[in-house]
C-alpha cells in the first residue's frame, strides 16, 4: 500500500477525503472530483484541449502499445531528461500533460514510486487503459487549479505541454512548484527561433485550428502515404536542401530515423498522421526564447543541470531545485477563498 499524496481543493487548497466514487471536501462532503474510469476527473470539459484526444479514438498506432516506438521514445527521453543516469527509484513523481502515458511508461521503467499522471484533455482516459500500474494514479486536472500542496514531489515532468497553454510561463511556474527543496523538474518547450518560426505548420495553423477536426483528420489520414512520399522525395532527390524545403513547405511531420527505429510502413503512416494532426490542431502553439525559459526556471530557486537551447532543436532543462519556493513568477489564484 503507498503512502499516498493527499488530494486538496485545487482553489483553496482544503483537504479532500475519498467516498466510493468521488473526492469531496473533509469538512462539508461538497463533491471535488469524480472517480471513472479509473480516472480521478477535477475538470469539466475544456474546449481548447479538444483536439488533444480526438486522435486517440482514431488509430492504436500509439507509442505505449508499440515495442518499437517505446524504444525509439526511450532513447529520445534519455537523451531529453538525462533520467536514466539518475537514481529515480522509489521517487514521487508528477506528470503534467501526460497524454497517452508515452512518458509515464518511459518513468515507470526507471523504477519511480507513487506516480501522478495528470492531463486536462480526455487522452488520459485512454492512458489509464493502456497503462495497469498500481503506482500511478491518472488524474484529470488543469495545470492553472493542480489538486496538490506546493512542494509534494521528488520529480516533475513537463513534456510537451507548456507551449499549448494560454500563458507558458504561468504553466512552467505552476508545475515548478510542486517539486520539494532538492528534488528534479524537467520541462520542454518548442523553441522561438528563427529555424523553427520557418516550420510549415505555421503557415497553416490560421486554416487548420479552425478546420473540423474530422474533416481535417480525414485529410490527413486518407492520403498519407501521399502525404509522406511528397514529403520525403525532396530530401531524396537534392539532399539536405531538399529535406529543408519539406520542412518549411509540408505539413506532414516525418520522424528522426531514431525515434521510430525498424517501424514498418503502416505504423510509421498511423504514427506520424497522429503527430501531423498534433501540429496542426492545438488553440496555442507558444513557443519561448530560449533565455527567457532558462531564467524563468532559475529565477524559481532552480540549478540547471542539462539542458538543450541550439536553435535547431526544441528547449528542454532538467533542473534541482536548490531552495524553498519564493513565489516570483508564480501567478496568483483567483479564487482566494479560505479553508473553514
């Protein structure tokens, strides 16, 4: 049995109590959240993350139910978080934007204890089917109300997520200070620079977020291979300036050779649709300087440790948190009501 982290009022920060198939208020029984489905659900729906779980009913072909792209993902996270050289055993953890639970597979092979996979999108009801760990609890919340105390984990991961909020920084901040004086956070954000403003997906995210999604993922699905042949044969006709031309023009999204290593064809079709439409569909798309993502995370009490900030790449920091947190950066909530 774990020693579990309390769940609390995600404004008010009152303890909450579990009856049979909901956490309400200790003190009044009000009802918080529900239990379905094996999910924990603080929310109700929120119409900007709609996109982010669409796909999920639309193709398997997700990293959690393939041995190959889990290994691909594998090699990409190591080189990301830097976690496979650090001691993870027994640690609690928190995933904000867990998706499909592609990373909280990645955490759970390192050996980690009690593990909080949270995401505000419908996705994370898919990972609590894809994933039967009696570690992880699958948690529906907003990064903005985070049903926590400050300071309740060892490690906080953020992956993939912060750029597709309304305010990056607030979220980044948000999730940094759930992490304990001397524990880990890692976060990732797409990078605002000059090689990755010229990516194609910006030239049609203005029709693409206001496409139905249906009829966009039809459009994307249906001439996949398509799609891809014309995205590779640049690359394979002029080389490198060819493969920069597809970057800048396609809005198809081919994968590094080692993020999908040995893939057959159809996976690698259904896999890098998913990834396609991913690009195209999010109501933000915010990407960060990279000298502004660094000194928010140090100006949180934060030592970076590994971090990634070339122009070609996305930003992404593992950082220890070396002191208490002080409070800068961190937006206020604005339900300040008090506990009776």
């Amino acid at each position: 049995m774990l020693n579990e982290i309390e769940f609390v009022h995600p404004k008010t920060g009152c303890p909450l109590e579990r009856h049979e198939d909901s956490w309400c208020i200790a003190q009044t029984d009000e009802r918080v959240a529900e239990i379905r489905d094996g999910v924990i659900d603080f929310v109700a729906d929120s119409a900007y993350t709609a996109s982010f779980g669409f796909q999920w009913h639309q193709t398997k072909a997700v990293r959690t139910r393939d041995t190959q792209l889990m290994q691909g993902h594998t090699t990409e996270m190591n080189l990301r978080t830097g976690f496979d050289s650090m001691d993870l055993a027994g640690k609690r953890c928190l995933e904000v934007g867990a998706g499909l639970g592609d990373d909280t597979a990645y955490m759970l092979d390192l050996g980690v204890g009690e593990y909080h996979a949270v995401d505000l999108s419908e996705s994370i009801y898919r990972a609590a089917e894809l994933i039967n760990d009696p570690r992880v609890r699958f948690v529906r919340a907003d990064v903005n109300a985070l049903p926590y105390q400050p300071e309740s984990f060892d490690v906080v991961l953020c992956h993939r997520m912060m750029m597709h909020t309304p305010h990056p920084a607030a979220t980044l901040a948000r999730a940094a200070r759930m992490v304990k004086p001397g524990g880990t956070l890692f976060v990732h954000s797409y990078h605002k620079s000059k090689y990755f403003n010229a990516s194609a997906k910006y030239k049609y995210r203005p029709v693409t977020t206001r496409l139905p999604r249906r009829i966009l993922w039809t459009l994307i699905a249906a001439p996949a291979p398509i799609w891809r042949g014309l995205t590779v044969l640049p690359s394979k006709v002029f080389g490198q300036r060819g493969a920069e031309f597809a970057r800048r023009w396609s809005p198809w999204v081919v994968q590094a050779a080692h993020t999908v290593p040995n893939a057959d064809l159809r996976t690698l079709l259904a896999y890098e649709t998913q990834i396609t439409f991913d690009s195209l569909t999010p109501k933000y798309d915010l990407p960060m300087f990279a000298d502004d993502f660094e000194t928010l995370i140090e100006s949180m009490g934060f030592e970076i440790v590994h971090r990634e900030r070339r122009p070609w790449f996305p930003l992404w920091a593992t950082a220890i948190k070396r002191q208490a947190q002080t409070g800068v950066n961190i937006v206020a909530a604005e339900n300040e009501e008090v506990c009776v």
